[in-house]
C-alpha cells in the first residue's frame, strides 16, 4: 500500500475533536502490524510511540494530529484526475480532513518502509499522535514531554506547497465581552430598559477587525443575545480572537479593545461592558540555521523542492512543542483550503513530502 492508498483509506475514518478513538486504534493496529511494540496511550488521549532504529544516531519526533473540523463525519474521498495535476478532494458534503490525516498517512507509509529493512539504519523515532489539536491544542497541552528522547520535530501539518517550511507562529489571545442592560417589555415600557444589542451594536462599530499589519490579525467570530423580540435584550455576548508575531502589537490592541469598552460603557447609564482576554498559546520562532531547518532544506534541494521558510498564522502543536523545548517546524504537506468542502490535496505533492519524510529519518 503506497501513501496515496494509506490516506484514501483512512479518510473516511470519523475523527471530530473529542472523538479520536476510532483513528487512533486504526492508527495502533496498523503499527503493530509493522512491528512496533512501544505504544502508550496517555490520559489526554494521546498516542505516544517508538520506533527503534540505529542507537548512533540521534531520534527524531514526528507529529500529526487525529482530530478533524466538522463536518467530518462520513467523509467520502474522491480522486479526482481530470485536472493536470491529480487531487483528492472529498464528494463536497464534507471536509476532506488531509488536514491532518495527510500527516498520519505519510508517518504510518514511513515506518512501513523502515520495517523492510529491519529498523536497522534509521533515525529512531517518536511519533506523536495528538487530541485536540483543532479546540485549543489540548493534547499536546497535556503532553508529558518528560518521556520525550528526540533532538527536534516535523509536525507533519503544514497548509501549501511540499517545500514549505514554518519555522514561526503568532500568539493568540482570545476575547470574551459581555454587554449587561436591563431587561424591560419592548412595548409597555421599553425606556425603562437598557439594550445590550445596542452596547454591543456601539462596541462592533468601533472594535478594529481583521488584517491589522503583516503580523496582527484580529476577528469577532461569535456574537450572541437576546431571549426574545419584545423584550428589550438584557444581555449580549461577544467573542474573537487576535493573532501576532509581535507580542508589543497584540498588547497594545488588547489595550485599545478594553478601552472601547470602557467608552460605551460610559455611554450607557446603568450597563455594564466587561471584557476578558484569554492567552491560547505563545508564539515561537526556530532560527534559520538550526539542524531542524538545515536537513529539511537539504533535502528539498536534493528532491528538487525548492525549500522556503515561511511564517504561519494559525496554531499547531508545534507551539506547545517548542514552548517545552522540543526544538520543532512543521512541514508543508501539498493540501489546500483547509476546513472547508473545497478542500483538496495533490496526489503529486503527498507522494513527494512522504518521500522527503523519508530521506530524513531514513
């Protein structure tokens, strides 16, 4: 079975976030077949497993993630080659989920053709199946990186082109306001009321959204209030989030969301605006010149991928990897339009990073 197989015939595999059972014992059994003993599963759900290899040389981790957005629940993947270039997309009434299961088929085909040889002239290896990657990074937040042997990471997860190298990530803080009125009947006595539509109406208006420069991002994504149409709303919630490389910009935008704040509620007599921001994880950055990077370009160049260190703008396991010191890219894996129905990987390109994966722990 190539990669190509390997991942048509995960996909279909329902993995929402919560529900990672079904994929990690596909994942566990496919491994035993392989050999491999040394599988722990640790009280977040994580899988945890080693696989031997030449003890001269240093273990390297490899790392992908077994949940998925919604919808991906029934997914049926399609290969699709009447373009030039051969995808795999889903029928259109799911994702497709290559984000990550991309990744869990690339680390199953590798140990697969490590096993040929015996384990004998490979990198040993750990590999990192995590939970929660989609709803905060939970599983890797309840990692134990204590148990943890390996010099450095590919967290095999990255959006866009084989060759792609994400050496960088931003800070997120997520952002929870709550508008407090005062209820009163729309109709017999709607002055004696305070509207927190309209507070959060004032507060939407002026809350700067969107791409704010190259490295800060923001975004009110959830808004919700009110309990019926003659009442005058006594309570509005606003969510969102913020992301940047630059830790000085995403304070000084928190500081400018809590000062609007500040401002309708003094508009509003009696109401009350409160707000919360809450850190999901701290950006890092890996320099250019270390190994992790080095090999991973070398080996680009070898297979004529033109290899390019890029900064992403999401959040990946490798944020909570390198926090702990665990020194950690993630590696560009040929899908696109991630959690979305439109999405898609290139048969061409999944070949390719399976064998670049390859040439590094081989």
């Amino acid at each position: 079975m190539g990669v190509i197989e390997r991942f048509q015939a995960i996909v279909p595999i329902d993995n929402p976030s919560g529900r990672e059972e079904r994929i990690r014992e596909r994942i566990a059994e496919t491994l035993r077949g392989f050999g491999i003993a040394d599988l722990t599963v640790d009280a977040a759900g994580n899988l945890f497993v080693r696989v031997p290899g030449d003890a001269g040389k240093d273990t390297i981790m490899l790392s992908a993630h077994m949940d998925s957005v919604p919808p991906c629940e029934g997914i049926v993947p399609v290969r699709d080659t009447r373009a030039e270039r051969p995808i795999i997309r889903s029928e259109g009434r799911t994702i497709l989920g290559a984000d990550d299961k991309a990744g869990i088929a690339v680390a199953l085909e590798i140990v697969e053709r490590l096993s040929k040889n015996g384990f004998k002239t490979n990198h040993p290896l750990e590999l990192f199946f995590s939970t929660g990657e989609e709803v905060g990074l939970t599983g890797a937040k309840g990692f134990d990186m204590a148990q943890v042997r390996s010099k450095y990471c590919y967290v095999l997860d990255g959006e866009g082109r084989v060759g792609l190298i994400f050496n960088a990530g931003p800070s997120q803080e997520n952002i929870q306001i709550a508008c407090i009125g005062r209820a009163s009947h729309a109709g017999m006595a709607p002055e004696a009321g305070i509207s927190a539509i309209q507070m959060g109406a004032a507060l939407c208006a002026q809350l700067p959204t969107g791409r704010l420069a190259d490295d800060l991002t923001c975004n009110i994504g959830v808004i919700q209030g009110g309990n019926a149409m003659n009442i005058v709303a006594p309570e509005l919630f606003i969510r969102g989030e913020m992301r940047s490389h630059d830790e000085a910009k995403l304070a000084g935008l928190v500081d400018t969301y809590r000062n609007i704040c500040r401002e309708v509620e003094a508009c509003f007599k009696g109401g009350v605006v409160e707000m919360q921001n809450i850190r999901r994880y701290d950006h890092f950055r890996v320099e250019p010149g270390h190994e992790v990077i080095r090999r991973a370009q070398a080996v680009g160049e070898q297979l004529k991928v033109t290899p390019q260190l890029a900064a992403m703008n999401i959040g990946s396991d490798a944020h909570i990897l390198n926090k702990n010191g665990l020194a950690t890219v993630v590696l560009g894996m040929g899908f696109h339009y991630s959690h979305s129905l439109g999405e898609f990987i290139f048969c061409e390109e999944l070949e390719q990073v399976c064998q670049m994966v390859e040439m590094l722990v081989a």
